[in-house]
C-alpha cells in the first residue's frame, strides 16, 4: 500500500498470503491415494513409524472406530488431558498421528517425543518444541509459513485488516498505510483483550500487527516470539490457544511414549501441573504403556509414584486392545494393495511375497499368531523376517 495514496478492499486483500479457505481438500476423507503416498506408507511401515504426510495414517487404520471417536470428541470438547494406553507395539504413535489426520480440517497440531532436554521439568524447551512442530492445514499447503502459528498469525491479522479495510471503504475513508497500521495495532489489541494472555504480551502483538506491511522475509512470528520468549512459557502456549480460537481451531497436543522419559515423582507432578495450566482451548494427548500405568517389572509406575496423576490417567484413558486376527488380516490385505500400487517389480514386494510364501492372509495370520501374541509392530516384524 502507499503512504499517500488510497486503494479498495479489494486491492488490499490482495495483499495477504493467507488463501480464502483451510486445505480441505489435503486432508479430504474421500479421494484415492496416489503412488507417491503408497509408497510413503510402505516406507514407514518398513521402518515401523507411523507415515507423516497428511491424510496417509487413516488411510491404513484398522478398526478402533470407537476409540477414535471418542478421542476426537475429547478434543472438540477441548478436554485436558486424555491417556492412550496399549501395550508396546499395539498402535499408540499410530493412533497419535491418526488423530491428526482426523482433526486437521479444524484443529492446529503438534506431535512431539520427550527426551533429556524435552520434558514436562522443562517446560520453556517442551513448549518451544510444541510451537515448532505445529501444524495447521494452511500451514502444510503453504511453503510461506514456517509452521503453524506463522498461519494462525497470518490469519487472524488477515481477518483484523479485513475489518479496518471494509469499516474505512463504508466510511469514505481512504485506506492509508498509517491509518491502517494504527488501526492494525488497536484491533489485535482489542481482539485479545478477553483472552488470558497477559497484557505485555497484547501490547507487543499489537505493535507486531502494526508492522505487518513491512515486507520482510522473516518468519511472520519470529519479532513477537523474540519478545515473548523469556517470559512465562505458558504464554506461548496461550497465545497459540488464543489465535486458534479466533480461527475457529482447537489445539491438539500430542506427546508419545510417555514410559521411555523421566519416571519420577517430580517429572509426573510437572506433567499434571501442565495439564491443569492449559489455557481451556487445549487438549493433551499422552501414550503409555499399562505397566506405565499399574506398575510392573520396571517400577517407577504412576500408581505407586504419583497418585493424582495415576487418578487422572485412569478417569480419562482410552485403552487400545490387542488386534484381532481378523484385523490382521484386514491390515496385512490393505498392505498388499499399497505395495502393488507403489512397487512396479513383484520382486521387490516384501510383505506380498511373504504372505504368498505362507498361503496367503489368514494363514500368514494364523501362523503369526501360533507363535507370538497379538500385536501389529510383531505382525510387521514376522512378515519381514519371515
């Protein structure tokens, strides 16, 4: 825009990254997997992580409809903290990253693993790794945004100018650059004001949003995060929440395996501190194991090292049961026909080709299970091995 000049609406909205609408149909329940997303599955099927690129995990789920359900519930009703509980090799990170492709249309994401660094006892790093694996469906089908609160950001200025922009053309106003800025800066202001983010932090989104004509090359949020980053970690977090809930988004936060970090007291209390602190347009998903849970040859278990968060765990769990044999079957069939739309060569088809060896899918499930108990990690494992 010029300084000195006036432009329509119209002309202004060109001006914005953001498309009209969310990627829906990216992340569409309908529409055939192309070859390229076969063959992604297979690949991570064969190194036994779930497949990444969006939409592909649901395309290979196998029955847990009603599990499904429900956590999708717990997340549109933005409950705090749900447990996915399995044994080992029974789904878990699985049925995390098919949450994701299920909410994705309307929900901002992020799936992380804790480490030494990354854990609920270090809430600034935890947060920060959240903030940079989110994801929204704008924010995967535009290489413009660095992830997604670059998208939420985008948008809900967007919106903001949109307003300003439409109130100076009924007006008669011309639409200038200061007034514009000016106005930018009082509407995010005013917008956040019945949010929980705290009022230095509004105050820096505000003069953020005024500069939001400078045309830089720098991630969209990176001079607010510069700001805000050495406070309080949790106003990250909340202005996440509170920028999604202008978009009409939830938030998703997923965290796996839960058993392989820190087994303390304080590590457990930290994790249910957090989840009492999320702003309320946040969920929390964690996976663990039943031996996590009820204690177990390992011992450190919730149970018998912090029982209010054992009692939240077993109030809000779902629990994943070992698959059927007929969900084998069901799951080594739907693998077949990935393979024979991504791999050309037969010879190059493993599952196919062990399947063949053992007589075909009920009796390759059959002779699986004659030796190791059910679990769809061991199934991939036998057939690979076979």
């Amino acid at each position: 825009m010029s300084g000195s000049g006036g432009t329509s609406s119209t002309s202004a909205q060109a001006e914005w990254r953001n498309p009209a609408g969310p990627a829906e149909t990216t992340y569409s329940r309908t529409g055939e997997l192309n070859d390229v997303q076969a063959l992604h599955i297979i690949e991570n099927l064969r190194a036994h992580i779930p497949p990444s690129q969006p939409g592909t995990c649901r395309q290979i789920a196998i029955g847990r409809e009603s599990a499904i359900d429900t956590a999708i519930t717990r997340v549109e009703s933005a409950q705090p903290y749900t447990f996915i509980e399995g044994e080992l090799g029974f789904g878990k990170s699985f049925f995390l990253h098919w949450m994701r492709d299920e909410v994705l249309p309307w929900a901002a994401v992020s799936l992380v693993d804790l480490d030494d660094e990354t854990n609920f006892l270090n809430q600034g790093a935890l947060i920060e790794t959240f903030r940079t694996n989110l994801e929204t469906p704008r924010s995967l089908d535009h290489v413009d945004y660095a992830n997604g609160l670059d998208e939420l950001w985008d948008t809900t200025l967007r919106k903001v100018a949109d307003l300003c922009a439409s109130h100076y053309e009924r007006e008669g106003f011309e639409i200038r650059e200061s007034r514009m800025k000016k106005s930018l800066e009082l509407a995010a202001k005013d917008i956040l004001s019945d949010t929980a983010i705290p009022q230095p932090v509004i105050d820096q989104i505000g003069k953020t949003a005024s500069e939001y004509f400078n045309s830089t090359s720098q991630s969209l949020t990176q001079s607010l995060l510069e700001e805000i980053e050495n406070n309080e970690p949790m106003d990250v977090l909340g202005l996440i929440s509170s920028l999604a809930q202008i978009n009409g988004y939830r938030v998703l936060l997923g965290v796996d395996e839960l058993e392989k970090s820190v087994r303390t007291e304080e590590h457990f209390k930290a994790l249910d501190n957090f989840a009492d602190a999320l702003p309320k347009n946040v969920s929390l998903f964690v996976t663990g194991t039943p031996e996590l849970v009820e204690g177990g040859k390992q011992g450190n278990a919730l149970r018998e090292t912090y029982h209010p968060l054992y009692e939240r765990t077993t109030t809000n769990r779902i629990r994943l049961d070992s698959p059927t044999r007929e969900a084998l079957i069901e799951f080594s069939t739907r693998i077949v026909d990935l393979e024979t739309q991504a791999i050309e060569a037969p010879v190059n088809r493993e599952y196919a080709s062990t399947i063949d060896d053992l007589g075909g899918f009920e009796q390759a499930a059959d002779s699986f299970l004659e030796q190791y108990p059910p679990a769809f990690r061991a199934y991939l494992d036998y057939l690979e091995q076979y």
